[in-house]
C-alpha cells in the first residue's frame, strides 16, 4: 500500500556518550545531495534534545531546510535534521509515490538517534512550502514518532493512513501568489480539525514566505512556550 510506504521506522533510544555539537555534513546516509545536521552548543547526552526535521521547498537545497530554524536553534537548544530531495522536490509530489526521500529520512534519523540523545516528547518534522506538505503528509502517517508537525505555507496532504495524534502548527500568508491560502491551508486546517487533531493555525499578512515572527511563534509552540 502506498500509505505504507510513507512510514519511517527509525526511533530514538538511550545515548550515554556526549557528541560534538555545531553543524555537520551527514556523509553516512548516502543520497544524492548534501543532508544537513545542527546540534546548538549546549547540547549534553544526560539532557535529551527537542529536534526537528525540516524539509525545504520545491528547488531548494538541505541548507534552507536548515535555514528555516537555525537562527532560533541555539536559544531553544534544538537538534536539527535538514536532509536534501533527491530530486527537484520531494518523491511524493515530484513522482506520485513514496521512495527514495522516505529511506533518505529514515537513514538521517536513525544516524542521528544513534548518537544524540533526543527527547520524544518534543520530536517535530516541519518545512515550508512543498516541503510543508511532505512535512504534513509524513508527520501524519508516523505520529507515533512525532509529536508535533510544523507546516509554513503547504498546499496538501498527500495519501497515507494516520497513525497517532501529533500537534499540528501551520501558518499560510493571505497575500501568498504560489500557494494561495484558499484552497490550500484554509481546506487543510478544516480537514484536520474535522479529524479531531489540535492545530494551530497562524494566517498573516504577507506572501510566500516565513516572517520572523511566525518562526519565533511556531518554535515557541513546539517548545510549550504558548
């Protein structure tokens, strides 16, 4: 079944040996582009981590996946994972089906939980634009593995079978030329909330695009800080 093909096995377990903190190259995962890993500075194994997997947008490399919520990672003490599509965007959108950028993801995790010690209560995926409705679409099909899903400016939520309940935040500017809020955030927040699920929807004046303030909001959402 496809929706099958959306899920993710990778999890986190228990890290007694501290690793480095700053911004590396994830060289072990393989794929076809550079994936991206930042630990802020204050990162200590005996103090699990909230993380986030952010997935940039259509045309965009691993690095502004990073870019999405690096200026905030350090005051929040966050781990981010920013792997790179294998092609132009990610396999759901680019090609009808799951596939490469699924195992890409899996392979970034389960490195990552293998050598930091990550808290499952504030484990999110998120991403902007077609990376927010990847971000969607594989934080629904594994919410058993996040808890919180962050999606600046999405346009849909691709085929795949819910599992658990996960914490939605999304955010959609009303003046947004590429996906227009209409018939994309508006018709998905109402989908989720038909489906009981707790979303926060953030709508604001603007284009296609995160305005600082919004990033700062969903962080601070993510973190329990609103």
């Amino acid at each position: 079944m496809m929706s099958a093909a959306a899920r993710l096995h990778a999890r986190p377990r228990a890290v007694t040996g501290d690793s480095p903190a700053g911004r590396f190259t994830l060289d072990a995962i393989g794929g076809t582009r550079d994936s991206y890993l930042y630990v802020p500075p204050q990162y200590r194994a005996d103090k699990p981590a909230p993380l986030v997997l952010l997935l940039h947008g259509a045309g965009g490399h691993a690095a502004d996946g990073l870019a999405l919520l690096r200026h905030l990672a350090d005051d929040a003490g966050m781990i981010l994972v920013a792997p790179a599509s294998a092609g132009h965007t990610w396999d759901i959108i680019a090609r009808r089906t799951y596939g490469p950028d699924v195992a890409l993801l899996d392979s970034a995790l389960e490195h990552v939980f293998g050598q930091y010690a990550v808290d499952t209560a504030q484990l999110a995926i998120g991403g902007f634009s077609d990376g927010a409705s990847y971000a969607l679409t594989l934080g629904l099909a594994n919410g058993d593995l996040f808890t919180h899903v962050i999606a600046f400016s999405p346009g849909f939520i691709g085929p795949v079978q819910p599992e658990g309940e996960p914490k939605i935040f999304i955010s959609h500017g009303t003046r947004d030329t590429v996906l227009p809020v209409a018939p994309c955030s508006r018709q998905i927040v109402a989908r989720l909330r038909r489906a009981e699920y707790s979303v926060m929807y953030d709508e604001f004046e603007g284009g296609h695009e995160i305005p600082a303030v919004v990033g700062r909001f969903a962080t601070d959402w993510f973190l329990g800080r609103v």
